[in-house]
C-alpha cells in the first residue's frame, strides 16, 4: 500500500494515538486480569522467580508483556503501549479487510466505527486479551480471504492462544471454508495446510500444558471450572449485548438491511456468520461484559458500513444525507467522549489499604499468598498462588497452609456466589479465616465494608 493512497487511515490512526494518550494519562488503574498478565510475564522471563502462575490463561500476550519487563522497561507502561500498538494494528487491519472485499470508503468508515468506539478506545490501552486476539483473527480473515490457507490456519492459532473464547469467532470463518471449498479442486490439500497452521500454536501449548502439569487440558478445565464459580456479580439478562451495542454504535442499526444487501461471496459470508454465531452464544452465557464484544466489533462495522453506503446509493437527495450522516457521526463521538467523563479515574490511588498491600511485598516475604493479584502488580517478588475461588482455597488449605509466610487478604476479593453456583464457597471462605487466626496479623485496615489485612506465620 502507498502511504499517498492512504492517507485517511493514517489520519484515523493518529487521531486514535492521540485519543489513547490523553486517556492513559488520566487512567492510571489496572485491572485484574491485566495485573495477571503482567505477572505471568515475569514468571515466564524470570523461570519462576518473580511474578505468579495461572494455569488457566493463555500464553502468548503474558510472553509479549515479559519481554519488556525482562529489558527493563517499566512492566505497566510498557504493557500498555504493547496494547495500543494491538489496537492501532485492529484499526488498519479493519481498514485493510474493509478496502479487499468492499472499497476504501467502506474500510476507512468501518476503521473510523471501530477506532472510537467508547469499549474499543476504553480499553485499547487496558492490557486485556481481547483486542490483541482481534487482531491475529482479522489476519486470519483477511488470509482466508485470499486463499492463503496455513496462514489463515496459524493466525486462528495464534488467536486462540491469545484468547481461548476466540475459537468462538473463528468458527464461523472455518464453516464457511468448509461450506464453499468441499466440492472445489484441491480442498483437501487447502485443509491440510489450514489445519498445519492452526495445529502448530494449539500443539505447542498443548506439550507445555503437559510438560508442567502432565495433563494437556488442565488450562481448559480450570477455565470451565472458573467460568461456572466466578463473575456470577457480571451476570445480565439475554439482550444485553444487542441493547449495549447499539448504545455502542447506533449506526449499527443499519446492519437490520444487511439482509437486503447480501452478496454471494463466500469472504462476505464469513464476515457476516462470525458475529452472529458469537453474539447469540455469548448472549446465552450468563456472565456478560461489553468488553467481550471487542471479538467482533471490527466485523459489526465493517457490516454496517457497507450497509449504510448501500442505503446510501438508493437515497434520491445525497448532498442532504450525507450532511445528515456528517451531524449523526459528530453526535455519536460527542456521546462517546461523555461516555468517557463519567468513567472514574485513580480508584486505586486513593485507597489506602489497597496500595500499603502493594507497597508491602516489594521486598522479600518468604512465600507468599494473595486474594487479588493486583497487589503483586509492583512488585517482582514470586507469589505462590491466589486465594479467590473455591478450588484455589482448598489447594491453598490441603497443601499450603504450613508453607505460606505471609497472607494478603481482603475479604471483599473473596465475595462468595450462591450456594446453588458454588457449594463449597462459604465452607472454604470460613476455614481459610480459621486457618489465618493462627497467623500474626501485622495490618488492617478498612474502608466501607471491606478489611485489608496482612498475615504472617507465627514463629517459634
């Protein structure tokens, strides 16, 4: 591509930039799942000396975040500048996938949709799998597209070992090459290379699930286990995510004449299954975040983009609606932007006991256990495990207990569900307090009705 015919992405581009860089300097809080990634990557670039393990994670984003720990950068800055950079890569590669099987019009507005979407741009620098799984499964489209089959094959592989629920997503790319190619010359040989690709990421895995835990579907166990115990405070009725993509989007709407603009294409076919499948499988899961829709947003727009030039063609007065569309875009972004000033901002700066906790195990605590892996997240002490779902207290209390020097607790990381999603829970929670009773309590401290504490084993 020539930067001169390409102008308008590279626009886009920086204009997003500079969007995420006015964000990440008012935006310091880290989330959960992020803080795990970052300490998984100096797990994996210290050989277990620093940082923690949770087998239940992918691999691939917590080794691109250990490289630059391991050269010295800081963890956070460093983890969120790699994030921007996957989100910039899903704009152009919306762009790219927008410009071969449409025109540039429809990729340059489908970039625009996806760029400053308010969930895209919130967490573009919010170190989560999500975007960056986006991205290798839009490299995956856009080889299928050109009928390179091990590449589709390896970027689906890399996708879903980037994020497991991407598989999710490609299924519907892979019954469309199923579909079209059966009876078409050479599909086996198209097969053959497209499943050598994919099995090369997933076999990979596979032999190190086996080489550390002799079980190569520990990881997809635990994470079926932690998708049936936790996040059951994140539970939403079934139309969530089709009411909070239009608050999303509300030219998505246009997507309802999709149907009266179907190309016979089998490219266009696997733009438009993938997110339908997704949609209404996750619209059955109970546990639903907006965020999870990041997956498919690059496609919702593309869609939508080439619906509305359609409608677009059929309009009798086009110098009327395009001034229409113009005033309907400066809203949509005016919304996005007020979306952003009710967002809140430092919460974890501002509270006390949370940030003693990270400042506690900086220096060396023998072997240490926490119910929130946040308070690791500026330290390279090595954490033995975490204490928040039921599996994860038993182990801790079979195994651990006369192991562990030092104990983090608050019990507002440890929420118990309903006895009917997790039996075990309230049983667990009383025993780990019973068992914490006989270590010294060196700190508490509250705020609202949660109890920071810290833990040290009684010695003799």
């Amino acid at each position: 591509m020539r930067l001169k015919d390409n102008v308008g992405i590279v626009i886009i581009m920086l204009a997003f930039i500079c969007a995420n860089a006015l964000f990440i300097s008012l935006y310091k809080d880290v989330w959960w799942d992020s803080s795990v990634y970052i300490s998984m990557g100096k797990y994996i670039f210290s050989l277990g000396k620093s940082g923690l393990w949770e087998e239940s994670r992918p691999l691939i984003f917590p080794f691109i975040l250990g490289i630059g720990w391991k050269l010295g950068f800081d963890a956070i800055y460093f983890a969120r500048i790699v994030s921007v950079i996957f989100a910039v890569l899903t704009i152009f590669m919306t762009y790219a996938i927008g410009l071969k099987l449409f025109s540039r019009k429809i990729g340059l507005l489908a970039a625009f949709f996806t760029a400053f979407s308010f969930n895209f741009l919130f967490f573009s620098s919010n170190i989560l799998t999500e975007i960056p799984s986006t991205f290798f499964a839009l490299l995956a489209f856009y080889f299928f597209s050109s009928d390179r089959f091990f590449l589709m094959g390896l970027f689906s592989g890399i996708a879903v070992m980037t994020r497991f629920f991407q598989v999710f997503v490609l299924f519907g790319v892979y019954l469309i090459f199923l579909v079209y190619f059966y009876k078409k010359p050479d599909f086996h040989k198209k097969l053959f290379y497209a499943a050598l690709g994919f099995l090369l990421p997933v076999a990979l895995y596979l032999l190190i699930n086996h080489t550390l835990y002799s079980d190569m579907l520990l990881p997809y166990k635990t994470q079926s286990y932690l998708t049936k115990t936790t996040g059951w405070v994140m539970y939403r009725e079934y139309w969530f995510y089709f009411s909070g993509l239009l608050k999303e989007n509300f030219f998505l709407m246009s997507l309802l004449f999709l149907p009266f603009a179907f190309k016979r294409n089998h490219a266009f076919y696997a733009a438009s299954l993938p997110p339908l499948i997704y949609i209404v499988i996750f619209s059955l899961v109970k546990h639903k975040e907006m965020r999870f829709m990041l997956l498919v947003l690059p496609f919702l727009c593309l869609l939508a983009s080439y619906c509305l030039l359609e409608i677009y063609k059929k309009i009798r007065y086009k110098r009327t609606a395009l001034a229409l569309f113009c005033i309907m875009c400066l809203f949509w972004i005016s919304t996005v932007f007020q979306s952003f000033s009710e967002v809140n901002y430092s919460l974890q700066a501002d509270d006390e006991g949370f940030s003693h906790l990270q400042n506690y195990i900086k220096s060396d605590k023998g072997n240490v256990w926490i119910t929130n892996p946040l308070y690791a997240l500026h330290s390279d002490a090595k954490i033995s495990g975490l204490l928040y779902s039921s599996r994860q207290m038993a182990d801790f209390i079979s195994k651990n207990k006369e192991s562990a020097d030092t104990v983090l607790f608050n019990n507002c990381d440890i929420p118990c569900p309903s006895a009917k999603i997790d039996p075990l829970c309230e049983g667990n929670v009383k025993m780990l307090q019973s068992i914490l009773a006989n270590f010294k309590k060196v700190y508490e401290k509250e705020k609202g009705s949660c109890r920071y504490k810290i833990y040290n084993r009684v010695t003799s």
